[in-house]
C-alpha cells in the first residue's frame, strides 16, 4: 500500500518538508549526472565513520538514493506525512527534528553492523522518523492509499495507525530476520536505519510539538 493523500488535515505551507524533498530531488539529479563517484563521496561507509573518518556522510548520505523507485518511495511518504509535523512543530523545529531523525537512523545502523564497507544511504531513516512522530500524534488520521491488484490499481481509506503500524513491523522483523547478514558486503535495505529512525520520532515529537494540530474541520 503506498499513501497518497492525508484525508484528516489540512495544513499551513510545509516549506521545509518541500525543501527536503527538492534538495533530494537536486541530489538524485546530480547523483545521475556524475554518477557513481559522486554517489560513493557523499554516502556513509559504516566502517570509515567508526574510524572517525567522513563523518559529515552521516549528514549527506540521508540525502541520495539508489534508484528511481527508492526516492520516489521516500518522498510520497515524507510528501503525505511530514506537513502535519511541520505545522504543529513550525518550520525550523521540524526541519531540527527531521535531521536528529535521521542522525539517529544512522547511528543505530552503523552501531549494528560496525564493520561493513558497504555504503548506507537514502533518506529513509529521517522519513521514518516522521512517521513514528505522526503515529504518536495522528493515530486516528485517514489516509488515502493505492495498491497494485492483478495488474490494476486499488485505492483505500486506512488509518495512519494501521498503516504506519504494519510498516513497522515490518521493518522490525525485517530486521531481526537480517542480523545473521549483517557481516556480508551485500547491499540490501539498513532495516536497523529505519527502526532507529522510527523509535527517534516517537521520542523526539512531543518535545517539538508547540501548537496543536488543525484538522479539515476547523480550516474549512
């Protein structure tokens, strides 16, 4: 299920939640002009920052991607979800919290897999850390959501709990069932990113948190 469309708010400008997703936007587009050695600069090798060695990486690697498919999932997500936070904790708070989201994502990522060689990047530990702060503070939300059903789409009304909910379970199983593979120099997805991220939002929101929220009720 990928969302589309927060049915339960309406929100002043999200101007830092657009200015993420543009400046990931900018990134990806440079990441395709100059390539690979451009990729590899800026991404986090886990093993180099444990030697303090490019640890300005933890800060740039949240901001490139893999491919098409890994950047347009980050950002429908931070597109749908991060306009709530930003309006209830204002634009430079919430763009301090997207950061200390992501920090933490990698933290807890290199913390678990210490040794590797393999570059990190992707902005979806900082993505997560807004969803786990949505989750605290919009459980009961309606989200509009598509999915692929034999070759059609299918769009649905779900709540942010279940949705966002499930998403982590999965991730945190997803996890688990990749520690034993956390020593190989195989890419694949930094599900301890995500879970770091996600437990970082649900810590950090209420303490960002300044105004309470505005719903389609109230502003129409």
């Amino acid at each position: 299920m990928l969302p589309i469309h927060n049915e339960s708010r309406r929100v002043h400008f999200p101007l830092v939640t657009y200015a993420i997703i543009a400046l990931n936007v900018i990134m990806f587009v440079l990441q395709m002009t100059f390539g690979d050695n451009f990729t590899l600069e800026y991404a986090l090798v886990p093993a180099n920052v444990v030697r303090g060695e490019a640890l300005l990486t933890v800060l740039t690697s949240m901001f490139l991607h893999a491919g098409f498919l890994h950047i347009f999932s980050n950002m429908i997500y931070l597109w749908v979800f991060g306009p709530a936070l930003e309006d209830v904790m204002g634009s430079i708070p919430y763009g301090i919290f997207y950061l200390l989201c992501g920090v933490a994502a990698t933290v807890l990522q290199v913390v678990v897999n210490m040794n590797s060689q393999v570059p990190n990047l992707g902005a979806s530990g900082a993505v997560a850390g807004v969803l786990g702060g949505y989750i605290l503070l919009f459980p009961r939300d309606t989200i509009r959501t598509v999915s692929m059903i034999g070759g059609g789409m299918l769009s649905n009304r779900i709540s942010a709990l279940v949705l966002i909910g499930f998403w982590f379970i999965l991730q945190l199983f997803s996890g688990l069932g990749s520690i034993a593979d956390l020593n190989s120099d195989q890419g694949g997805v930094a599900y301890f990113a995500h879970i770091g991220g996600f437990v970082a939002g649900v810590a950090l929101v209420k303490l960002f948190a300044r105004r309470p929220p505005n719903n389609v009720a109230e502003l129409i």
